[in-house]
DNA sequence: GCCGTTTTCGGCCCGACTGTTTTCAGTCG
C-alpha cells in the first residue's frame, strides 16, 4: 500500500470520527498524520521497519500501530468501525462550504439524507429549513454548492494524479512483457485539475500485459476496453486509461496521441494530410513508406515544427505559430536559483530555518526568503514584531556564519479589508522581501477588493503580490478582484505578482501569467512551504510558467543573487 | 491521539463571520 492510500484512509478515519464527535483534537491528529504520509518522500513501509516512522512528529504507537495494520492486512478495523457508524455519502455532504460534522449529522438524522442527490432533493423540496439551525438562506446554498460539487467530481488535483499515476506506473512496468511505460494525458501536460490517468507501455505480451494491468487497487470497476487498451473506474473518482503498443516503433505515436490534447493532435494530422504525409501508426508515411520515428521529437520533425512540448499543446493555435516561426524556449527547474515564499516554525510551519536552509542548499539554491504569516493571522501563529525582530537576528547570524546560501528577511504580510497592512512601515522597512497577501474576508464586493488589492501593490514595501487571486482548486472560488487593475498597478509600482505553486493554488494560472508578462508584470515562484518536502513545489510553478510559454527572465527566481539584492532594495 | 526543561496529565491554534437565533452554535481560515 502507498503512502498516498495510507493518507486516504487515516483522512477518512479523521472525517468520519468528527461525524461521530469524537475529541477534535484525536481528529487532528489522525489529519495531521494523513498530511505527514501524503507529504513523505520515501515509503512509510520502510521508514516503519527501521522505526523512523515514530520519531516523526505527529506520529505516536497507536497511529504507527494502524499503519502496521494497513501495510499487513490491506485494512484498517478502525475505519470500518467508523463507517459502519455513518453512510460514506455523509463525506461528500461535509464537503459542502458550510456545512461541517454537526450539520450534516443533523441533516442526516432529521431528514435521512446520506448522500448529495438525496441532500439536493431535499433541499429542493424545502424540507431541510425545518431543520433546527438552517433557513431558507442555508437551503439555496446547499442546492448552489451542490451543483459545484458535482461539477468537480471525478477530477483531482494535479499532486494526487502525479502520486496515482507514478505508483501505478510502477505496477505497469512490472507486468509481463512490458519493456517501457510512460505517464501521458493531463497529467503529463501538467494540468492543474486531473480526470483521467493515462498510463502507455510497450510490450512483447500484450495481450498478458493489459490482463495483467487490472491488478491493482486503483482499478475499480472496467468501463470500456479494444484490442489495445482498457478504461476503469478508480476510487479517487477519476478514470484511467491503460494503451499498449504491441511494436516498439508505435510507441511514441501513442504517446502523442494519449497525451493530447485532442485539438493538438488533429492539428498535427490536418498538418500531415496537407503536406502529403498520412498520419498513421507508427508516424506519418508518405508513398515510400513511414518516416523513422525514435522519439516524439521525429513526428514533430516529420511536419517542419520545432518540438512542442506536453505544457504547450492545446488547442492547436500553438501548432500554427511554431509553423510561424515561435520556437518554444520555456523555464527549466535548473534555472530556479532560490525560493521565495517559504514559512518556518516561527509561524506555521514544520521546519526550523536552519533546516529549510539546509534543504534549500541540497536544491542549488542561492537565496531562500522566510516569510512568515504577519501578527493578526492568529491562525497561523503570525509573529508579533519582536518575534519578527528576533527572527531577523537569527537571520543575520545564519548568514554571517553560513557563506553560500543567503536567508533574506521576509514576512508575508496580511493586507486588511482597507488595504493597509499589517506590519507598521518600519517593521516592513527592516525587511528584505514583503509579500502582501489577502487573508481574510474573502467575499468583499469586487469594487471594494479591487481597491483593497490595488492598494497594497502601490505600497513602497511591497515586493510581491502573494497567491494574487485567492483561489483554491477544486474547493474555493477566486475573490471577485479585477486582475487587470491590479496588474495595470503591479506594473506602475514594479511589484512583482506570484506564481504560488503549491498544487492546490497555482495561482496566479498560466493564463494570467500569460497576461501578467504580456503587460511587462514581472512574476515570482513561490512554493508557500510549510516544511521543507514542499520546496518540491517548485517544479509545479515552473510548470505553470512553462504552460504560459513565457520568457523565462520574467520569473524573477531566475535572477543571480545580485541582481535579485539590487531589485529588492529599489523598492525602499 | 500526541506530546513533554511549565512532562505522564492536561493541554492541544484562536478569532471572525454567518445565518440562525433572540444569545449562539457551527464553520472556516
């Protein structure tokens, strides 16, 4: 069992125990030790054997005692137990934007509903404003949220589909025959939502192969299947599709084909039919014969294009400017030189800032920026100034001591429904990276955010525009906010806008990066680390930026250390 | 359920917002 479905099950165990009322703290442990295993980058199994596992904060014997169970039996009796109590429909309700433990175990118990379709048939017929404690007001939310709700089924964030993807590529690659597997689809392009995984190998056995194939947890229930390929259910909620080639030579005539997206690809053999070629496996051939295909870039080759990366391929329009003469020329990890949006356990985060240091130099990095929550994000233990002024001086003697890497003072500062901010301005003028960011009364009426957001981007000490427009994929809306306003500022003021890449922001997206450079906005990587497994983030920012296809000297983390110091201290 | 130089029990992230109420419970960040 991996690590992602040992999360799974302690995430649900957390859910249903607070259904059932269970001590709030026992169901924020069992949470925090599903965020621990969803977050290691080594098997749990191992680091249980050498009895790692319970040295990790968070994880004590009864918890390391569950996961025994669930790497030994496949099950887990507690979860069972816990969902004996509750129909598994109760979850999905909970997901509902106000509605939590208490009032869906109301809704259940006063009206029966177990589920979201029983839930909207209910509210529809106004039976839920009899329920003590809801109102007409609460019964159109519920029938609203449950029509987003529905939408977003079957469709994960890209992190989970990555995870999925890589373990059951592992089971893939295992099967017999199988000589080469490879992750195509969304997921290879680096979408930021996921619906279906889509898996490719090449094999001696096809036919064993794909027989083989079924074996695994993540197929739930077969949906369709051809010669050469099957489609399943899984119980993630998003689908999976496994294709085989039988011969080598049609391998990557697959892989473009399964990674999409459709658009592209009949771009592609529109492409080949107006130059002669017929597009057919194992490329595109003309009278002679097919033309050599070695790799994807050959069928790129064939068709006079320079080679269109997964993150480019969309609609087909980026077909036609590589045939105008655009050569992608996108960011690469290897040019990241620091990371800027980094919280330590002086706020919310795991790690000391000795060890996010520390992990920042094993990635090659130049600078790192601390940028802890500002003094009234009270959730997050945001530092007071003194805290704030210690923290600096643990800043000043890490560098004094530690040549190589550079910590930079930072703070990622809470702008206030007024736009000011939350750290007087010689506080701000003490640091070396502010990063403003709206925390908190997201739902302001759009004219009013806009001013909020504008405001704080004209401020003289601030750099960059923290996760600019506030959304969480999959689970909340972006604020009403007029990005080009606030871009149009970001501009005028040289503040730099971020690419929060943590997988359930990516925000700003590839389109308003796309906008923001179109505009001459310079943009930023963040990872928004919380521990410092999460400076892996970086890669999703980077995609983000790849997607957009812009310069990569637009994205500020690019810059060498002195250029970046100069930059920063303009702005005083 | 976890944790510990305020340590083996009793804390654990805390305040604002919302819609429902007539004074507050539940949810959320």
């Amino acid at each position: 069992m991996h690590n992602v479905q040992l999360a799974r099950a302690f995430a649900q165990l957390a859910d249903l125990l607070e259904l059932a009322g269970e001590n709030p703290f026992k169901v924020r442990a069992y949470r925090r030790a599903a965020d621990l295993l969803a977050s290691l980058n080594e098997p749990a199994a191992s680091l249980l054997r050498d009895g790692r596992l319970i040295q990790m904060p968070g994880i004590g014997r009864q918890i390391a005692a569950k996961v025994d169970e669930l790497l030994a039996t496949g099950r887990l009796r507690a979860l069972e137990a816990a969902a004996a109590r509750f129909p598994a429909g109760l979850l999905e309700i909970m997901e509902l934007p106000g509605v939590g433990p208490k009032r869906a175990r109301s809704l259940f118990e006063h009206l029966g509903v177990s589920n979201p379709r029983e839930l909207d048939e209910a509210a529809r017929a106004h039976r839920v404003r009899a329920v003590p404690g809801f109102g007409a007001k609460s019964e159109a939310d519920i029938v609203r949220n449950l029509a987003v709700l529905e939408k977003r089924t079957g469709v994960v964030l890209l992190s989970l589909a990555r995870r999925l993807a890589a373990d059951y590529a592992a089971h893939l690659a295992a099967c017999p025959g199988v000589e080469r597997v490879m992750i195509a689809g969304a997921v290879r392009r680096w979408e930021e939502l996921v619906g279906e995984l889509n898996l490719v190998a090449a094999s001696r056995d096809p036919a064993g192969t794909l027989a083989a194939a079924r074996l695994h947890p993540l197929v739930a229930e077969i949906t369709g299947q051809g010669g050469d390929f099957f489609r399943a259910t899984t119980p993630w909620g998003l689908t999976l599709k496994v294709t085989v080639a039988a011969d080598g030579a049609s391998f990557w005539w697959i892989i473009l084909r399964e990674t999409g997206p459709r658009d592209h690809v009949r771009r592609l053999e529109d492409l080949a039919v107006s130059l002669g070629l017929e597009p057919r496996p194992p490329g595109f051939s003309r009278a002679g014969g097919p033309l050599p295909v070695n790799g994807e870039e050959d069928l790129y080759r064939a068709l006079g294009l320079p080679y269109l990366p997964p993150e480019v391929r969309e609609d087909g329009s980026e077909v036609d400017r590589a045939l105008a003469g655009w050569i992608p020329r996108l960011l690469d990890r290897g040019q990241i030189r620091g990371d800027l949006h980094v919280h330590s356990a002086y706020s919310d985060g795991r790690n000391s800032m000795g060890e996010l240091a520390a992990a920042a130099r094993r990635l090659g990095y130049a600078y790192l920026a601390v940028t802890d929550h500002s003094a009234s994000l009270k959730v997050a233990r945001g530092l007071s100034t003194e805290v704030l002024a210690a923290k600096n001086r643990a800043i000043d003697e890490y560098n004094a001591a530690n040549p190589g890497l550079r910590l930079l003072r930072g703070a990622e500062v809470d702008i206030r429904p007024d736009g000011s901010l939350d750290y007087p301005d010689e506080v701000l003028a003490g640091l070396d990276v502010v990063i403003a960011s709206v925390h908190s009364r997201f739902n302001l009426p759009r004219a009013q955010m806009t001013e909020r957001v504008v405001k704080a981007v004209q401020n003289r000490y601030v750099h960059i525009l923290g996760h600019p427009t506030g959304r969480l994929l999959n689970q909340r809306e972006p604020y009403a906010l007029d990005l080009e306003r606030v871009l149009a500022a970001a501009r005028d003021h040289d503040t730099w806008l971020e690419i929060n890449a943590s997988p359930e922001r990516l925000d700003l997206s590839a389109e308003h990066v796309r906008l923001a450079a179109g505009l001459g906005v310079k943009v930023v990587i963040g990872t928004d680390a919380h521990e410092m497994n999460n400076l892996e983030y970086m890669e999703y920012g980077v995609a983000v930026v790849r997607r957009a296809g812009v310069d990569p000297a637009t994205v500020v983390n690019t810059w060498e250390g002195g250029e970046l110091w100069r930059a920063l201290g303009k702005k005083r």
